[in-house]
C-alpha cells in the first residue's frame, strides 16, 4: 500500500509541475518565448549533465548497447506503419502520418520519469534507447518523409550536422564510449553534473507545461484521435512485449516498457511545417500524447513497481 501511495503522490507530483508551467503561462508569468528559453536550459545544460551524471555510476553491460539499436529499429517500425495505413490518403497524408507516428520524446518526457522511479540501469538503458530514436528523430525520419514528399534527398551531411549538434546526442555518445572503456570522469566534473542534472526533471516537465497549446478545427478532430489510438495501440503491445519478452534485467524491461508508452517526438511539429503540412493539427497531437503518456505511464508504475 505504502508502494502504491509513493508511486501515485510522484507521478501527481509530476503531473502537478507541468499544471504549474501551464498556469503561470496563462497568468502572464510565462510568455511563448519563454518555452525556448526554458527548452535550451533542458537540451543544452540540464539533460546533458544528468546524463553524464547517471552514466557516471553505472557499469556498461552488452545488453544495454542493444537498446541502442532497439531505438532505430522501432522508429523505422513506426514509420513504415504510418506509410501503409496512408497508402489511400494524399501524398501529404502519408507524410504527416510518418513523422506524427514515429519518434519517442524521451529527453524531455520520459527520462524524467525514469530518473525518478528507477535506476541508474534503467537510466542508462532509456538513456541508450533515445541515442538510436534521435538519429531517427532529429535526422533520418526527416530525410525519408522528404523523399516521400517528393521534396528530394536531403544530404547526409545536414543530417550527420543535425545529430551531432545535440548536446544530449553528444552526451550519449561519449559518455556510452567512456564507460565502455571503463574510463571514469574526475569527482567534481561528476559531482558537478548531479547537482545541475537534479534539476532536469523539474525544468522538462515545465517547459512541456509552458508549451502545452490546443488549436484545433472540427473536422481534425477524428484525424486527431485515429491517429493517436493507433500509436497507443501500438504502444501497449510494445510495453507489454518488452516487459514479458526481452531476455534483460528487470529494470531494463521496466524501462523499455515506460519508453513504449511515451509521447511522440517533440520535433513532430517543426518538421511537418518544413514540409507544408497542418501543422495546428500536429501541435495538438503533441499535447495530447503528453496528457495520454502521463496516464499510461502513472498507471504502468502502478502495474510493474
């Protein structure tokens, strides 16, 4: 009983900080530009240091490196998903179907999640996943859905750029190669990087709370809900296949199956205005994964802790 209190009073706890963000926006305290402020202080200094900072205490093992390619390999699931359910749509459809289907916010989402209920295993192993969902996320899924858009191939350059300008993609990949050759950064640069990195939960979940935005027109609404019960749908299957059937460690299992039930990537958006889709309706499912993951994953907890 005790389990169960903690569990919800965290996840209520967590709920109430993006409740807060939302708040304050509406009242004036926040304005929309603040969104970005608050966004680079989690991309550039917060994420980055609980990375190295999780990373810092944990011991590689072969089966966290999979996780990796699990991240690519159920992206590329995704968007082959959304291209066959769109075979009789526009050419737009489909494109805004692959980038709107696909992708994990995990950085942002998740790992806030992970880096309070489980642990550094757990961290590390989301923390791995999302390094394969970024190539896909900030890179690939773009290039592919631009093909399909008949907007040509972007070139491999922007899309190695594009990556290799995420400080939590470089975290990811220096700290993985650290610990794989079992070289230990110095005390006060680990030390450092808890004391920031404690903050990265509480400043994702309100900047989500600060860029929190509904606009929707009727007649998206069904689009909207059709397209989120099959990514959920979707989803569950997946939580329930990584819990019960990856041969890893609990935790990693419990990881895996919290990062199935996540919302779509945050970059959804921004990609499908480049490309000349409803980017209003975009928006929307963005918000509204964030309120459904919030669900899913408080009562996921509930289920594997």
């Amino acid at each position: 009983m005790e389990g169960l209190v903690s569990v919800l009073a965290r996840a209520a706890a967590f709920v109430l900080i993006i409740v807060t963000g939302y708040l304050l926006k509406k009242k004036g305290f926040f304005h929309p530009e603040d969104f970005k402020l608050v966004s680079q202080m989690v991309i550039r200094i917060t994420l980055p240091c609980a990375i190295i900072s999780n990373f810092s205490r944990l011991s590689m093992e072969n089966s966290l490196l999979f996780m990796c390619m699990l991240g690519l390999i159920t992206n590329v699931f995704m968007i082959a998903v959304g291209y066959s359910v769109s075979l009789r749509d526009s050419r737009q459809g489909r494109v805004f179907n692959m980038i709107n289907l696909s992708g994990y916010n995990v950085g942002n989402f998740t790992l806030p999640f992970v880096q309070s209920f489980l642990g550094p295993v757990g961290f590390a192993a989301t923390s791995l996943f999302d390094a394969g969902n970024a190539v896909m996320c900030t890179g690939i899924t773009y290039t592919v859905a631009s093909i399909a858009a008949g907007k040509g191939s972007p070139s491999l350059k922007n899309v190695a750029k594009s990556l290799f300008s995420s400080l939590p993609f470089d975290a990811y990949v220096i700290m993985t190669i650290l610990a794989i050759l079992k070289i230990s950064l110095p005390e006060v640069v680990v030390s450092y990087a808890q004391t920031v990195g404690n903050a990265n939960a509480f400043l994702a979940l309100l900047m989500l709370g600060i860029g929190f935005e509904i606009r929707l027109r009727k007649e998206q609404t069904a689009r909207l809900f059709r397209l989120l019960a099959l990514r959920y749908g979707i989803g569950l299957l997946m939580a329930v296949a990584a819990y019960k059937l990856l041969p890893f460690r609990l935790e990693i299992r419990q990881a895996m199956a919290l990062v199935a039930l996540g919302p779509v990537s945050s970059v959804g958006p921004a990609f499908t205005e480049r490309l000349g889709g409803d980017v209003e309706l975009a928006s929307a499912v963005n918000s509204i994964s964030i309120v459904t993951s919030i669900v899913l994953i408080t009562c996921a907890l509930l289920i594997l802790l």
